[in-house]
C-alpha cells in the first residue's frame, strides 16, 4: 500500500481525498483496491506527506494532503502528532483561510461517534465564518460534516437538508460524475429514506448506481457499496410486505 500510495501522489496530491478513504478507519487503497485499517492509513498519510511536501506552508496544494493527514491522525488517537503537523501547515494563515476552516471542521467531527452533541455545537459556532468563505471545498465539506452530526443525533430531516446543500456544493465543485458528488448523493439518498421518504431516496440511489457503473465500472467498491444500500432496502420492503 506504501508504494500505491506514493505512485497516487505523484499523479496528483488530491487524489487521496477524492477517493474519499482518509475519513474512515476501514477503506480500500485507492490503487490496488485492497482494504486497510486505520492504523496503516496513517502511516500511509505521512509517506504520502512526505511524497508531495513543497513545503506545506508556502503552497496549497500541498497544505491540503497534510490537514488530511492529521486528520486521519486524529480520529486514530494520534492527537499530539496531528497538532504538530497542523502547526506546520498552518503557519503564519489566517483565522479564515480555507485551510484553517477545514482544521477546525476536522477537529469538530473527530469526536462525533463518541460525542455527536459537541460536535455539532463546534461546528455550529464556525458557520458564520463558512458562509463568508468563498471556499467551494469547505462550504461542501461543512455540510456534509453538519449532516453526519444531525444524523448521529437521530436527526434524519434536518441532516438531508444539509446533505442537499452538499450534494449541489459538491457538483459545482468537482462535477456531477465526480466519485466524491455520487457518494455523497448516496448520503443524501440514505437519509432521505430515514426521514420516510423512501421513493425519493430509492430513485437517488439507482441514479446514483447506474452513474457509478458507468463512470467507476460495477467491481468499484462505491459502486458495490450503493448496489449493497439498495439490496438492503428491497429485502426491508419485502419484510414489510410479507410481515
């Protein structure tokens, strides 16, 4: 995983976040399409790091891969090792730059599977400064990140109003085909059929299937996952028939 790692950084530093893997302790490798665990992961992060460093503090598209490299740090309890690297890429930036926007956000929804309240609240207290950024990334990542703390919450409603928000962010963002806007239609769709609106949430989520077949091929692992959300719907709707 080592060497795919450094062979994706060196095609393009971002590729590590649009594969979307930094955020979960089990994922695949963006490369060979195996999976690893959270500890491999962050070990994976600093080579890639190291990989793309220009240095961080004098280019944003290296800053980037870094605050995604303590954040994965962090939700793995490496919280002393992720303040030293946020303090390297953070130097001398200001309260509103993007790249301290995405810090803070990291910081908040690190701690929403053991305290969904605490995150919201910090996440709450930064939307002033996120509806002033003219940051596309961050506004996208911000609501996604209040969708999964409202969820949490057994919140479903209020949680697809801001996915709907990300979904729209995102396409403007990476493109309507893009792996990170389909996987977060897949959010939005989930959550709709939460908050009882299965049909609507049905249709997103073959839209969503068929695009990522199309796009990402059947055997990708976003497009198993959506066919794998669906088939869980359909044996719940035969249950419910049958019951």
């Amino acid at each position: 995983h080592v060497e795919c790692l450094a062979e994706m950084a060196a095609r393009d530093p971002w590729i590590r976040l649009e594969g979307g893997w930094l955020r979960r302790r089990w994922a695949f490798c963006g490369t060979c399409r195996q999976p690893f665990d959270g500890a491999l992961g962050v070990e994976l992060a600093r080579r890639g790091w190291r990989h793309c460093r220009d240095p961080p503090e004098t280019s944003d598209d290296t800053r980037r891969p870094v605050i995604a490299a303590a954040f994965l740090m962090r939700i793995n309890d490496e919280n002393d090792a992720a303040d030293r690297l946020d303090a390297e890429c953070l130097r001398g930036l200001g309260r509103d730059h993007y790249a301290v926007l995405a810090l803070e956000m990291h910081r908040a929804i690190s701690v929403v599977q053991t305290n969904p309240n605490a995150a919201l609240e910090s996440l709450t207290r930064l939307r002033p400064r996120i509806t002033q950024s003219t940051h596309l990334g961050v506004r996208e990542e911000y609501a996604a990140s209040m969708a999964c703390a409202l969820d949490h919450l057994g919140r479903p409603e209020e949680a697809a109003h801001f996915a709907a928000e990300s979904v729209e962010l995102a396409t403007a963002c990476y493109g309507p085909e893009s792996e990170a806007t389909l996987r977060r239609m897949r959010s939005h769709a989930r959550l709709l059929i939460r908050s009882g609106r299965v049909d609507e949430g049905e249709a997103m989520l073959e839209r969503v299937h068929a695009t990522q077949t199309h796009v990402l091929g059947p055997t990708h692992p976003e497009t198993r996952e959506t066919r794998d959300v669906l088939d869980m719907l359909h044996i719940a709707q035969c249950t419910a028939m049958s019951g």
